[in-house]
C-alpha cells in the first residue's frame, strides 16, 4: 500500500515518457507531449475530428446530477470550435479537474474554478522544453534543478518560518524555472505562455433572494452529483463554511460518513469536535472522531517528505491518522474556499474601499511584510490583472493565492490519505453568484448571505451554535480595525498641520 501512496494522484506532462513512473498511465498527446498519470488519478478523453478533450481528475454537472465524466467531455467536445470561447462552457461544472483541450489550433491547459487540481509548469526559456506537472519537486528532479537563491532567503525569513501553513506567494515557486498554473488563467501548451481568461465580463447585481436560489440549488446538484459517484466522507467543524455543506446535504445525508480530526495540539473538548458531535446526535447520525498522533509509521512519513516540495509538517499526523482509518477508501468532501465570498481581508484592510489597494497591503494580509522575494510576486500579480470589470480585487486575491495557492497545496498533500477530495464551492458559476449579491449580506459578523443559506436548506442546524469560539473574537478584532484606521488618519492630518505650522 505504501508503495502506491508515492506522488498519489499526481502527474507529469513532458517530452517523452518517464522510464521511472512505467507502471503509470500513459496518454501521448501528440509527438511533442506525453502525459504519465498516477494509475489512480482518473482519465478520459474523447477525441472527435482534429479535436480532443483530455480530462485529469474529476468533473461535475449540477444541471445533470446523474452525468459520468464520459457524459461531460463527449457533451463538451461537440461544443467546441474555438478555444479562446471554450472556456464559459466550463463555468457550470464543480469537482476537481484539468481539461487539455486542443481545437485544431492550438492546445490549452486549464484546471477547475480555484485550480485545486494544481499545476505547475516550466518556464521554456529556461528549460527549451516544456514541462508541466502537479508539484514543482518532480519536475525539479527530473531536470536536475536548484532551488532559487532568492526563494532560499524567503524560505529562511522569519515571515516564511512563522506560518506553519506557509505558502508561496502567487505564481512562485522555489525553483525559478517553474511557475504555479494560478486559477482563472490557462497554459498554451505550444508556446509554453500562460494567460488570464477570467474574469470576462462584469457582475450582475443580484438580490439576496435570487442570490439564494440560484446558490442554493447549485450547492444540493453538486452534492447529489459526487454522491452519486463517491462513498464521501463529510469533514464537519464547528465553522459556518461546512455547517451550509451540510445544509446542502439534506437528501443526502444518510450516505454520508462524518468525520472530525482531533488534531494533535487540541483537547478532545476542542468546539470542533464538541459542536459537530452535539449537532450530528440531534441529527440522528454517527460522528466519527480521528484522533492525530506523533506516532506515525516511518514509510508513510518517508513518502509525504517525497510527495511536494517543502512539505508541511503539521499535516503529516492526521493526514496519518486519515490513512489509517478509511484506507483510501473514501472521497473527502470540504467546506473550503466559500471565505472568497465572505468579505475576506475586509477587518484587516477596511479603508479598500476609498483607497487603491496597494502590493504592501496585499503582503500584509499574507502577513509577508516587506519580505521582498512576496513583494515582487504580489506586485507581478497587481500589475498583471489588466481588465476584472467589477470584480473585486481583494476578492480576487482570495482567490487566486488564498485558494490557489496554499489550499491547492494542502490538498494535494492531503490526497496521501483519501481516495480524492471533493470541495464543493469549487464551482466558477456558484462563485459568481455568491459575490453578486451585496456585501453587506456578505461580510462579518452576521454573514446574511450563509445563515440564510442554511435556513433555506436546512433551518434544523442552526439549532446548534457555529463557531461560538470565535464570535467575541471576531467582532472585537473587525471592531478595533475600523477603529485603528480613522485614527490613523487624524493623526497623520494632525502631525500634517503641525508641520505647516512649524
């Protein structure tokens, strides 16, 4: 078993075939490019005419529940005619994916709505040869390459060294030859340049009732859809984000396990695994509670080190932990990346809305300070946006490195454990919609948008607290920011006035 955990669900894209992954899949794409795929990372691809559609992963149709990977992509290839339109049609679907599409001109790489199906590709004038893959390591390995002087120095800073769940910023990665794949952006897999296809058009204003309706039945399709597909085990907290999973699970749920990780420097009393625990018994429903432990099996361990570059640490116990208890028998299903619709940055950056967000403030939310290896990619980022209409550009930050970046990693490093991770906000179309509806149903600390959510699918849950940890906390510290902010602002006009006076 451990020896088939080695770069679990990964790939590589390159040259030619790698003699070292022989008992991989092998898809060759054309005389320029061959695809080596984990055996158990699914596959398809539907070819028609000069045209083909390669699917890596999973991919979900919520108007469609019933539809299998073959239905999408035989569904889309008949659809496609020109590639720089292609893009829209994808809008629709959840799961977690990357579609190689080649519509006779030219072949692009793409991956799902906030790229947790990652990829990371070299950079041709380094290399020549174009090399794409789930994790830069591999790649690193196979072309003998040494991590960047200035990535070193990031990696050895303090602002680095005080995250346990450090991350790189934007499109970086350790090696200055290969670039992050960020979402919303696609590789042309010819000339090796990357380019952003979304956003593409402005937002329609949508009121909270429409914003509900629409957002509620997208989240029960995807749902049902990976239920119909997966033997899903549902990680429960105490937080907002997988109470309205849950929500959403209702017709469901009786197929569902439900699972909580004890983490190793929480007590068993910790609310993540009381609230959950108290809300499932009214339910009617088993909890079952992984508990985390040092004492982990030295081949695993030896494995997760190979699996990414830089691994974190912290996850290896109960990624440990997970293993051992459902085998790789179960598809785990998150309640991730719903934050990029709940106003995220706002407490910590409240005067964005009257004044141009700045590559330092963008720094400072990632608390990287003025750590000059994160200022240069989020000022590339800043620069690079061109054209995002209305789209909010903190939220698009969210996005593009809360989610692209560090989430994409995590689970990639988390799939060691679990026969695939479900996420089911990951849907371009369901993103959408939540943002269009005002910001004032959005933000901190009622969090109209969600709690109504939950309401509308299922009133029942709200009998139990969400997050009541947090509550005091969060409202003071949103409270203090407001604050902080006009002050500063008076007493630089202040300090101003006395200067003139001088």
């Amino acid at each position: 078993m451990f020896e088939k955990l080695l770069y679990h669900n990964q790939f590589v894209l390159g040259p030619f075939f790698i003699e070292e992954l022989a008992s991989w899949k092998r898809i060759k794409m054309n005389s320029s490019m061959h695809l080596n795929v984990h055996p158990d990372l699914n596959t398809y691809q539907a070819v028609y005419e000069n045209k083909s559609i390669t699917l890596l992963g999973f991919i979900l149709d919520p108007d469609n529940p019933q539809a299998s990977d073959s239905d999408i992509i035989n569904g889309l290839i008949h659809k496609l005619s020109n590639g720089d339109t292609f893009f829209e049609l994808t809008y629709d679907f959840g799961g977690r994916w990357i579609l190689i599409v080649n519509d006779a001109k030219e072949i692009r790489l793409f991956n799902d709505a906030t790229g947790l199906r990652q990829v990371f590709y070299t950079e041709t004038h380094y290399t020549k040869d174009l090399w794409c893959a789930s994790q830069p390591g591999i790649i690193a390995q196979l072309l003998n390459l040494k991590m960047d002087k200035d990535a070193v120095d990031f990696i050895n800073s303090y602002e680095f060294r005080k995250n346990k769940e450090f991350r790189f910023p934007c499109d970086s990665s350790p090696y200055k030859e290969i670039k992050h794949l960020l979402p919303n952006h696609y590789l042309n897999l010819k000339t090796g340049l990357c380019k952003r296809y979304w956003p593409d058009k402005p937002f329609q204003n949508l009121s909270l009732e429409e914003g509900l309706e629409k957002s509620s039945k997208i989240l029960k399709a995807l749902m049902k859809s990976a239920s119909n597909r997966f033997d899903l085990a549902f990680g429960l907290t105490a937080g907002l984000d997988s109470r309205l999973v849950l929500a959403a699970s209702k017709e469901i749920s009786n197929k569902l396990s439900y699972i909580t990780v004890r983490q190793i420097d929480k007590p068993d009393n910790y609310p993540d695994i009381i609230i959950p625990s108290m809300l499932l018994s009214k339910l009617g429903m088993k909890h079952d509670v992984v508990k985390s432990s040092f004492i982990i099996n030295d081949e695993f361990i030896n494995i997760f080190k190979k699996n990414v570059t830089l691994p974190h640490y912290i996850y290896a116990p109960d990624a440990h932990a997970i293993l051992a208890y459902y085998c790789q028998s179960k598809v785990a299903v998150t309640g991730s990346i719903s934050e990029i619709a709940r106003w995220p940055f706002r407490s910590r950056l409240p005067r964005s809305h009257w004044k141009k967000v700045t590559v330092h403030d963008l720094s400072q939310v990632q608390n990287m300070g003025e750590n000059q290896f994160a200022i240069k990619h989020f000022e590339n980022w800043l620069l690079g946006l061109g054209e995002i209409y209305n789209v909010d550009v903190l939220d698009l930050f969210e996005w593009e490195q809360g989610h692209g970046t560090w989430l994409a990693m995590c689970q990639l490093e988390f799939d060691i454990a679990w026969k695939d991770i479900f996420t089911p906000y990951n849907c371009r179309n369901l993103l959408i919609n939540m943002l269009s509806v005002k910001e004032k149903c959005r933000r901190p600390p009622k969090y109209v948008l969600h709690k109504k959510l939950i309401l509308k699918l299922w009133p029942e849950l709200l009998s139990v607290s969400i997050n009541p940890h947090y509550d005091t906390k969060t409202f003071c510290s949103i409270i203090k920011s407001y604050i902080r902010s006009p002050l500063k602002k008076i007493l630089k006009k202040a300090v101003n006035r006395v200067q003139r006076d001088d």
